[in-house]
DNA sequence: AGCACGCCGACT
DNA sequence: GTCGGCGTGCTC
C-alpha cells in the first residue's frame, strides 16, 4: 500500500486522470483517501486528492515521483464525495478537480506562490542582485513587476547560484482564544489568597472569582469583568495557581443563545397525513422522493422540522437547503431555535472564515443538521437520514458554473447512497417535478389549505393600458393607490414587489433613441446614480453618464427603466405621509442589513416595504395586508421557454406573502398583459390549471419535461470562426446522435457578445441519448487545442436553466 | 495550467 | 552567429 492515486490541480482535459505517486515511508499509515497532498508535477508543486490508496502502480516504477506532504491531518472529502465527485464529473461534463474543488469551502482551496531563492551568500554582478534587497529570496511576482531580465535569472539557474521555489498554501485559518482556569479547587484556593499580601487586591479579586465559577473563561472576557490586565493574571499562571489553554474557537456568526428555543408544534390534520409517508421512508431506511406541493403558509416548515426530529432521534443527519435568497435570519432562527447548537448554516453572506467554522462543525460531527444554499448539498455527513429541498422550483438550484450540477440531481444521489428520503417542497414545483410526481417517479404530498384555515389573499389584476388610456402615467394604477392609502390609514402594512429582470435602468435619448451600449458586450449599460456611472453587468465595464447625447449631442439623455430607487421616489411623491423601506442590493449589501430592515419593518417603523427578488420569499409578518405587484409580466418577455413558468411561481411567491395571519390580505397585480394565462391562474391560485395548460405547450414545442436539453455555446473574439465551429459541432451531433434527437442551430445566443467575444449557440433536444455525452465529450477533445491556444471556450449545459 | 523544448525570423 | 518569438507536448 505506496502507491496512492491523485487527482492534480489542474483543470484541463489532458490532466483529468489519476496520477499516480509513491507514499514515502515517513507518511506511511498516516495518508488516506480522500485528503489534500502536495506533489510534484512537472517542474512545479501542486495540490491534489488522494482518490485511492493501492499497493501497485502500472508504471515504470522510475516515472513515479513522491508525494512531498500532507495538507490535512484528517480526509476532507469522504469516500462517498469521492465517488459523488466522479460520477457528477462524467454527469455534467467537468473535471474531476472541478467537482472536488466545488464540494469544499474556498478556504480549502490551495494558492500557490513562486520564489527565487539565492543559494549563495556571495552577491552576482547583475541587476537580479538588487532585486533580493539583501534577502536570501524574492518573490517571483515581484521580480515580474519590476522587470527582471528572465535571461539573467535563466542563467543564475544554470550557475547554481538560485533555484527557484514552488510554495503551496491552503487558505484556511483557525480563530484561537486563550481560556483561563483555576488550577485548584475552592478550598486551595482559600490557602493561596489567605497567604498572599493584602496589597495584591486584584489578584484575590480574580482568584475569589475562580472560587465562585470554577469553568474555564475566556481571557478577554475574564479581563473585562474583572476590569483587570494581562499583567495581573501572568504571575498567578507562572505560580501554577491558574492555568491558560490555546482552543480553537469558532467564528460565531449567529448568537445562538439569543434565539429562543421552541418545540414540535401540534399539527394540522394535512401535516399529519403527509407526515406519515415520511416517517415511514425514514423508519425503514428507505429511499424515495417525495415531492411536498404546498400552498403558501401550509405549514410546510414545520413538517421539515418534525421529519428532522424523527431522523435526529435515529442518531442520523439532515440536509435542508434552501434558496439562498430566502436564507433569511427569520428562516435560520426556526431551525436554530428547535435544533440549538446542533446546526450548522451555510450561506454566502458569511466570510470564507466563518463558512470555514460551519463546514468544519460538519466535519468534525459537532452538528447534525445543516441548513444551507446549493453547495450544502455536499455537506461531509456519513450518515444521512434526511435531504429536504425548499423551494425546489427556485433556479439557484442550478449551478451556471462549472460543474453545471441541479442540487435536486445531486441529492437524489446522495440519498440513494443513504437509503434515505428526500423531500421536494414547493407551492410552484417545477413542471418536470410535479409531472414526475404525477407518473409516480416521486410520491406526491399535497397540503391544499393554510394554517388556522385563513383564506389566501383576494387577488385584483388591474391592467396597466387602461390606466395609461386613463391618462395616469404614473407606475403606480390609481386603485393601487388608494389600497395603499387606506392601508397607512388603518395602520397595516404593504409590501411593494417590484420584478428588475427586464427592467434595468438602461440609458437612453429622448430626441433621438440612442441606447447606450457597452462596447465589449451587447447589452445595455446601466445607470447607477451613486457615482453618476454607466456600469456593464457581464464585465464590469465603466463610464462616467455623459452630460449629452454622443449622438446627437441633445442634453436630454435620461436613464429608463424602473429601479427600486425610482419607484421609492414616486411613492415618496405621490404618498407623502408613507414611511418606506428600500431593500434591494444597494441597501442589503452591508452584513446584518437585510436583518436590520427586516426587524425596523417588523416592528412597524415603516408602512411600505419596496423590494425585489429578495422580498418574494419566507417573510412573514402578521401586520401586511396588501401586497402589491408593480410590473408583473416584466418576466414574461425574455427569451426563456419557462418564462411562463416562472412568472406564475414569482406572482404565487409574493401573492403569499399577505394576510398570514387574522387579517385578510389582498394583492394588486399590475400588468400590461392581463389576458396572459401566467398571470391569470396565479390570480386565481390555480396551480393544477397552470400545469396542464402549460404542459400542453411543452409538448407542442418539444421542450422539457417532455424532452431533455442540452445547450452547447461557443465564443470567440472572431465572429466567422464562432459561427463555423458551432456548425461544424451541429453536424457532428446530427450525424452521431440518434434520428430521434433534434438538434437546433447555429443561432446568434440571446447575448450576442459578452467581453468582446461573439456567442453562438446550438440546442440538442432528446428524448433517450445514451451516446450524446461520449460524443460531446469527443468534441470537446477535438478542440482541446483550439481551446487551450485560441481563444475558443465551449460551454456545455446538460438540462440548463438559463438559456443565455 | 504552466513550463521546457525547439524551430524560425530579426538583430548586434 | 544569437536572441527571443510562439507553436507543441508533457506532467505520475
């Protein structure tokens, strides 16, 4: 057993394989799979995973080089993510690396850094010399920066006299406290401070303390009691009476103590029967899927909740993930506070540091349960009872990145692995989910009816070209008004949907249409008033907002669109009396903000809550009773087939959000396309409705859940060559895929050119395509080269969400 | 990816 | 004759 097999650092088709490397004899025993090592390739040091640890090689035993150490003490990846990582690499079309680097948190990420270092004391004549500043080594990175000669630096190698040195780091850091404690009990204690000066006041003082809280305490806090120093505790430590302890510590982002504590809540009839499938499953360690279809507010949380504590009591573990917009405090608070320590939250508003602590209590099995985005799907357990997946419909699900993985795929696997059930809840679920609930694939749980039997809100649509026929040009519909008007009478609240997708606030010339475009990418720039900028979404290009059309030169050069900012003004204008809350990326991006205004609109310091995306989702207060929906079909125009889909999800999202609790709730939906079935059978709270109708036009035009996709882009600073390639690719699929398979393009993609470089794509639309990812992996090795020197770059999407 | 090797044109 | 440009191929 010295043999192991690595995967290396290197994110390229020729290096995704194993490679093998001797184990040397002083690392024997303490090496298994599943850990970071650094190893020499090629002249360079770099990271790798032990896949595997064998006692033979097929190599010339000459070939195999040493493993230099070890990165970890103990695996990070468990031997179930090993075999999760390569099959999601062959699933999604990635590298074995990239699957690996997508399951740990970014503090585990090796950096690397090169240095020269000077073997001689004895300085050379030249200008490297000067360089080292007297040091025995530079940073390459800096002799870059400063323009060392690489002929002079080429040749002190060759003399001997520096060689160049390959360091690898892993980012990860350990937050350390110091902890005080006595050393002896009470009573000695008693012995020491009688025999001690009575001048030494604050030494008794800390040793009375100890006699009174005998645990340890941490030595910041203990000085800031005591109002004493470090000077004072330091001789009663060098005596032996107290005693101090390095711990690692964990950066604590929710004080968990201040969440009150709660228990199983008493069910509704709907809960319990949807429960008992579910504890069934769990019980007999079994593993199905089982999709939750509940309306908003039908307690949906809480039969998560009660499965978990079945699946906690059977000594397992639970996954929940949620969307990591609605990872709101109100959401982490409900499982903290029934679970307490035992959870762990995962979500991108922590620091790389305290993400590091949460995903360590995983590892270390200090916590049972985790709560998390997407990449919590990957959370170190052994010992899975339960994966619950909220909000399944919701497309941040997806990964856009490599490895394009679907969490729901994802969990189906973990769980079949686990022998252990996995919960799909939605009141909106995916087309492809429902209709797969709906054939039986996965067991279908309905909960039809709100908590305490309150009714769903009434939902008015009002149609925004007759108010514009009416002569109000406002954003705001004149019944919209009034609702909000009495609301603030009545001292209730409104919550303000505003849906940005679509709308974003371009620039453009009221004398003459021009529209002001990013030159590297074909989309419009956008207006951000803070700094008077023009700012590019896709590559952060930026320019100052000219004071006059480049154009035409005319001075009336607006921004268009509806930002929050906007809609906060015109309310401020046409309301004056309304207090309104702003919460969108700008006023969310500061830590604990979002819980900040969350907590002043809870405690009614404003009447209007106005936000986007972020505000569809989980919150609950009792006081709203209007909601309203300023451009409901501003969804509906993109160029995605579930553009329907998605509007109807978002509409039913918000629509939720009012009359919770006593009080009825009513939503305005503003729309310039009443007639639209999306908007309609959201009106009318008709998901099945929805379902068929739109089933019926997925059948029609051949797309999922009736046919799988696959959506292959290629760009390239040259236009001409970006459409051949991906004619050529096209006809490679056309003539090795099957008869059955339909494959679309080239067409210009709905982004015709990102950072300079021209976007095409093709869509393989398929019913049953076993070849299609040997054949896609065999065009992605034809043009290996192309990619690697050119500057082509292939995406492949299997399943996309997004269709840019 | 990065790095060495090697082949070619442009220059002291 | 040599320097440095980049295409080619390899990394246990």
């Amino acid at each position: 057993m010295n043999i192991a097999k690595v995967v290396v650092d290197v994110p390229a088709a020729q290096t995704n394989r194993v490679f093998d490397y001797k184990i040397p004899d002083n690392l024997t025993g303490t090496i298994y799979q599943g850990m970071r090592v650094i190893v020499p390739f090629g002249p360079r040091k770099i990271m790798g995973y032990v896949l595997e640890i064998t006692d033979h090689s097929d190599l010339d035993p000459l070939k195999v080089k040493e493993i230099i150490e070890l990165m970890d003490i103990t695996p990070v990846l468990t031997e179930e993510l090993l075999d999760l990582g390569k099959w999601l690499a062959g699933h999604t079309l990635s590298f074995y690396i990239s699957t690996f680097q997508a399951m740990l948190p970014q503090a585990l990420k090796a950096t690397y850094q090169k240095e020269i270092h000077r073997l001689q004391d004895s300085p050379f004549d030249n200008d490297l010399d000067k360089m080292f500043h007297g040091r025995d080594y530079l940073d390459y990175q800096e002799f870059v920066e400063r323009k060392g000669s690489h002929k002079q630096l080429q040749q002190a190698i060759q003399d001997g006299l520096i060689e160049m040195v390959y360091q690898v780091n892993s980012k990860e850091t350990y937050k350390k406290s110091t902890l005080i404690s006595a050393n002896k009990d009470a009573l000695e204690l008693e012995e020491v401070i009688s025999n001690m000066s009575a001048q030494a006041k604050k030494k008794i003082t800390i040793l009375r303390y100890f006699q009174e809280h005998p645990e340890p305490i941490v030595k910041k806090d203990l000085i800031q009691k005591l109002h004493t120093t470090h000077a004072t505790i330091k001789p009663l430590i060098d005596e032996g009476v107290l005693k101090e302890e390095v711990k690692e510590i964990y950066r604590n982002p929710y004080k968990d103590d201040q969440i009150e504590r709660t228990t199983a809540l008493p069910l509704m009839d709907q809960q319990k029967k949807v429960m008992k499938p579910i504890i069934n499953t769990i019980d007999s360690k079994q593993h199905d899927v089982f999709l939750l279809h509940g309306v908003t507010g039908s307690g949906k949380t809480e039969v998560y909740l009660q499965s978990i504590q079945q699946v906690l009591r059977e000594g397992k573990e639970a996954i929940v993930l949620v969307p990591e917009i609605s990872l709101t405090p109100q959401m982490v608070n409900r499982f903290k506070g029934r679970f307490g320590s035992e959870v762990a939250v995962m979500h991108s508003a922590l620091s790389k540091g305290e993400r590091f602590d949460e995903w360590r209590k995983i590892q270390r099995k200090e916590v049972k349960v985790v709560v998390g985005a997407r990449s919590a799907i990957f959370a170190p357990f052994e010992n899975v009872g339960i994966i619950i997946i909220d909000e399944e419909h919701e497309t941040s699900y997806k990964q856009e990145e490599h490895p394009r993985y679907h969490t729901r795929d994802v969990a189906i696997y973990r769980a079949q692995y686990h022998d252990c059930p996995v919960i799909l809840g939605s009141a909106t679920p995916t087309l492809e989910s429902y209709a797969r609930a709906k054939k039986g694939i996965y067991q279908l749980l309905a909960m039809p009816d709100r908590m305490n039997k309150t009714k769903m809100p009434t939902v008015e649509i009002v149609d925004m070209r007759e108010e514009l026929h009416a002569g109000n040009r406002t954003m705001f519909s004149r019944q919209l008004k009034e609702d909000i008007e009495q609301r603030i009478a009545r001292k209730e609240q409104v919550v303000l949907f505003l849906n940005r997708r679509g709308y974003s606030t371009f620039v453009m010339c009221r004398d003459c249409g021009y529209v002001i475009n990013c030159p590297h990418c074909d989309i419009a720039l956008t207006y951000h008033r803070k700094n008077q900028t023009l700012k590019c979404h896709y590559c952060s290009y930026e320019e100052k907002m000219p004071p006059h059309c480049p154009d035409c030169k005319s001075e009336t050069i607006r921004y268009f669109g509806t930002g929050t900012q906007k809609v906060e003004e015109a309310i401020q204008e046409l309301i004056p009396e309304a207090r309104v809350i702003r919460m969108d990326v700008d006023t969310t991006r500061r830590k604990g903000s979002h819980e900040k205004l969350l907590d002043q609109f809870g405690n009614h310091e404003a009447d209007i809550l106005l936000g986007t995306q972020m505000i569809a989702k989980g919150l609950d207060f009792g006081n709203v009773t209007l909601v309203g929906v300023l451009a409901a079909d501003s969804l509906l125009h993109l160029p995605d087939f579930r553009a329907a889909e998605k509007t109807f999800q978002l509409l039913t999202q918000v629509s939720g959000r009012a009359g919770r609790h006593e009080l009825p709730g009513e939503v305005v939906i503003q729309t310039y396309s009443p007639e639209h079935y999306s908007v309609d059978l959201a009106a009318q709270y008709d998901y099945e409705g929805f379902f068929n109708k739109e089933m019926l036009l997925r059948k029609t035009y051949q797309y999922p859940p009736f046919y799988f996709l696959t959506l292959i882009t290629v760009s390239h600073p040259n236009q001409l060559k970006a459409l051949e390639i991906t004619r050529t690719i096209s006809q490679l699929l056309i003539k090795h895929l099957s008869d059955a398979a339909r494959i679309l393009g080239p067409t210009p993609s709905p982004l015709t050119r990102i950072k300079d470089r021209y976007r095409f794509q093709c869509m393989v639309k398929y019913k049953n395509e076993p070849e299609q990812r040997r054949v896609l992996q065999r065009i992605l090795a034809y043009y290996e080269k192309e990619i690697q020197k050119n500057d082509l770059l292939i995406q492949i999407d299997l399943q996309p969400y997004q269709l840019m």
